[in-house]
C-alpha cells in the first residue's frame, strides 16, 4: 500500500496535505480490519441463540406434561359429577 501512495505522490509532490490524509485513512483502514469487536458479538448472538432454543424447548416440555396433567383432572371432574 506504501507503493501506491508513494507513486501518487510522486505524481504531484507539491502536494503533501494528500500524503497526511492518505496515511490517516489507511491508518483507519487497518484498525476496523483488526477490531475483534464484532466477533464477540457475534459469538454472544449465538449463545443467546442457544439459550432461547433450551428455553424453547423445556416450555414445550413443560406444556405438554401440564397438558396431560389437566386432562386427567378433567377427566375426574366430569366422572365425579
């Protein structure tokens, strides 16, 4: 990348402000390229992930056996009266 900004400065080299904002902007370019942040945030997205679908799954199994449990209920309601 130090070539191309090299050559272009070669170009025109009366012209150093272009060299500063070059440099600041590769300088950014590089820093968002090593930020880890959004890996992170995706592994938290996956964990929650996980999360919902094992609460998803102990409400379906919780459910059902409540289910079950109100029918037998029902059924001895109704035979009692």
């Amino acid at each position: 990348m130090k070539d191309v900004v090299s050559n272009l400065m070669d170009l025109n080299p009366s012209y150093d402000g272009g060299r500063h904002k070059m440099n600041t902007l590769i300088s950014k370019i590089k820093a968002f390229v090593n930020e880890e942040d959004g890996a992170s945030a995706v592994e938290y997205g996956l964990l929650v992930a996980g999360i919902a679908v094992a609460v998803m799954t102990a409400v379906y199994a919780i459910g059902t056996t409540l289910s079950t449990k109100f029918g037998e209920v029902n059924t001895a309601l109704n035979a009692g009266s």
